[in-house]
C-alpha cells in the first residue's frame, strides 16, 4: 500500500519551472538588468536578449522574427489579437451603431468551448453591438466544421478556435478549419478590402509540449501561447501575428513590441520562457510517450475500478496529457478536496475558473447534464509524473468515491 506521496497531477494549470530556465533567468535579474529600450551598453545588451528570444521563437513556430510579439500572459495575447483584430476595422468607438465597411454589422465566430479569455473577449464585444455565432460542438468536444462554413457570411472579419481544448484535451482540425475560413468570397464581395477574408485566431496555450506549433502547417493568422504552461515563467506570453494582419493596439504607452504592447520588456521572463519553449521541442517525442502511456493506464484503471463514470472528450483525438473524468453521484469539490487531503493535486476544469461553483461550460457544451457535470475532475499530467503515481491516484480515488458515495445516501 502506498502511503503520504505527494501527487501532482494539475499540469493543465501550470507547470514546474525547468532548472535550465532558471539558470537561463539568473543573469538578467542583476548582472544584466538593463532596460531592453535604452541606448547605452546596458539596455543594448538587454535588447540583444530580447530579440535573439524573439528569433528562436519565430524558429520553433516556422515565421518570422518580426511576427513575434512578446506580451504578458496567454490571457492578454488572446485579448490582443481578439480586440486588436476588431479595433483595426476603425471600430473602437463600439455601441450599438457599429457598421463596417459598406454599412454591414461586423461579424464574429468563436466556439462555445474556448478558455474564458477568448470566450469572455467575445461576449463583451458582443454586447458592444457586435454580432457573434458562438459554434457548437459535438459530444466529444470538435467543432462542427459544417455549421462553421455556414457561419462565415461577408461581412466576418474573425474567427476564433482553440487548438486543443484545456479540460477534456480534444483537439481540433486547426488545417482543415483554415482551408474553411481563408477560403472565403472574392474579395471585392467582402465588405471592406481591409479584410478580404477572415482572420484565423487560435489560443495553442494547452499544446507547446505535445503538439506541433508549425504557424504555416497550422494556416492561422494569429497563435498565442503562455510560459508557464510548457516549464517556463508565469508573467508573459507570446503572440503570433502573420504579416499584414491587421492588428492595432488595445493599450498605449510606449513604442514597444511594434506598437502593440507598451511597456518595459521583461527580459529575464522572455529569456526564460525561450529557453522553456526550446526544452518542450526538444523533449517532445519522449514527453509524448511518457505522458499518453501514464495517461492510458489511469484511464484503463478509473473506468475499470469506478462505477458509474465516463472519461469525456475524444477518445483518441486528445492531447497526450488529460484525462477528464465525470463521476455520477458525487460533488467534483469533495472530491477535489478529499483527494488533497490524500496529497492528489486535480482540478475540476480549468484553473481559471477553480473558484467558480457553476458547471464547466465546456462539458455543457458538450450536452453533459449539469447535474453530471458537477461531479467532473480533471486530471493532466505531465514530465515529472511517474508511473508510482498513477498507481497512488488508483488506489486512492476509488475509496474517496466509494465513501462520498455512502455520504451521500446517508450510509
């Protein structure tokens, strides 16, 4: 019997720091800490870090340094490309009369499933007078890509999916979703030449450590990615841009990353979060068999050892780090903090909405009973998971279900 480990399975979430990175880090908090803007040796040797980051990310994601935009977190680079894309219509004066172009009401199209920063994003710009199709999904998490063709009209000017869903790890036709929307009316049908067809966004922030990044493979317009999801720093993100995409700023103040996010660039964050995306590339193929093996054998032990439970999501079109799990009968928070007390670090859905009581929009979407949904845990795994401690979690879980279970009737 295992006893007292300590189990960390909320990868998802964040992910420990690689020591590399840290050693990476070391240099530009103290020997190096120039302003990356000034012009003395100092600031040319923070500017020096800044833009050699800059051209190895553009490396890793197949573009060009100049497409790389360095901002604070995946959360701000999704609220950049989101409103950037739609402020550099001449529409940031929002309000009920919007019009675009020739006199069309601009149009909007995201997924019912995306994180809360793409998905709060549209809402708001929908209450701004925009008119937005958030799309439907399939019982499995993809995207319905006929209901998609039938949802680009003119006077669409963006188009958001997620790369790989963070809760139940479904990943999505990001090509084919491409050749859909980039393969849009003549331009001279389209209501403005500013975009003679729709800007592909996706949020990839789930996927640097398992899922090919490759920006022209992919056909999107605009990528963004956070650090500390693949080893590296929290506090800094990274956001794609394809050249003559029409993008402005949604904040002001300086003349840095292009104009488009003010502000003293955080140069050991940059450096870090490089160093990190450089690891997950080079350690992806043996990450990827580590993690789906250990992956596979707690989703063969939960379903085989726990009644009246389902795993949720694509069976095989997944990322090889979640497994989501709906537990009939039973409150996902007890079972979150019944598994603490057992060391077991879960999470009930995404990290961002821990606090939030109310079901996963993404299982509803996905025409899960709220009353299910209630009882859903995630589990993601990641490099330093070992197979002892799968073994733990399936020793464990069972009893905590079974006894919340009996609480439950009273037993």
């Amino acid at each position: 019997m295992l006893r007292g480990m300590k189990v960390y399975l909320d990868y998802a979430a964040t992910t420990p720091v690689y020591p590399e990175v840290i050693e990476a880090m070391k240099p530009f908090w103290n020997e190096k800490f120039g302003n990356a803007s000034s012009l003395h040796s100092w600031g040319r040797e923070a500017r020096t870090a800044v833009e050699k980051s800059r051209a190895k990310v553009a490396e890793i994601l197949n573009c060009q340094p100049e497409e790389i935009i360095f901002t604070g977190t995946t959360t701000t680079s999704d609220n950049l490309a989101i409103l950037g894309v739609v402020g550099s219509c001449g529409l940031w004066v929002v309000g009920r009369g919007i019009r675009v172009g020739n006199g069309g009401r601009p149009h909007l199209i995201t997924s019912q499933i995306e994180h809360h920063a793409v998905l709060d994003t549209f809402k708001y710009l929908e209450k701004q007078g925009f008119k937005v199709d958030f799309l439907p999904v399939d019982k499995y998490g993809m995207v319905d890509l006929g209901k998609l063709e039938k949802a680009i009209r003119p006077e669409t000017v963006l188009v958001s999916v997620m790369y790989a869903n963070n809760e139940v790890g479904t990943i999505q036709p990001l090509n084919e979703i491409s050749k859909i929307v980039h393969s849009q009316p003549n331009p001279a049908t389209r209501l403005t030449t500013h975009f003679s067809q729709p800007v592909l966004h996706t949020d990839a922030a789930a996927t640097a450590e398992y899922l090919d990044l490759d920006v022209k493979k992919l056909g999107v317009d605009l990528m963004t990615l956070g650090s500390h999801k693949f080893g590296g720093p929290k506090g800094v993100g990274i956001l794609y841009i394809k050249k003559d995409t029409p993008v402005s700023p949604i904040t002001f103040g300086g003349h840095h990353e292009s104009g488009l996010w003010p502000g003293t660039e955080a140069v050991p964050l940059i450096v870090g979060m490089t160093k990190a995306l450089e690891l997950s590339i080079k350690y992806r193929v043996s990450s990827i068999k580590k993690v789906a093996e250990l992956r596979d054998k707690l989703i063969s032990g939960v379903l085989e050892k726990i009644p009246d439970c389902y795993l949720t999501g694509h069976p095989t079109l997944r990322l090889p780090d979640i497994t989501s799990f709906v537990f009939k009968n039973v409150e996902g928070e007890a079972i979150l903090l019944r598994l603490d007390a057992e060391g077991i670090a879960a999470s009930s859905g995404s990290a961002c909405t821990s606090g939030d009581l109310r079901p996963s929009h993404v299982l509803l979407a996905m025409g899960i009973p709220a009353e299910e949904v209630h009882g859903s845990i995630r589990f993601s795994l990641g490099r330093e998971t070992t197979e002892e401690e799968i073994d733990y979690v399936l020793e464990v879980l069972p009893r905590v279900i079974s006894d919340l279970r009996n609480l439950s009737k009273g037993i």
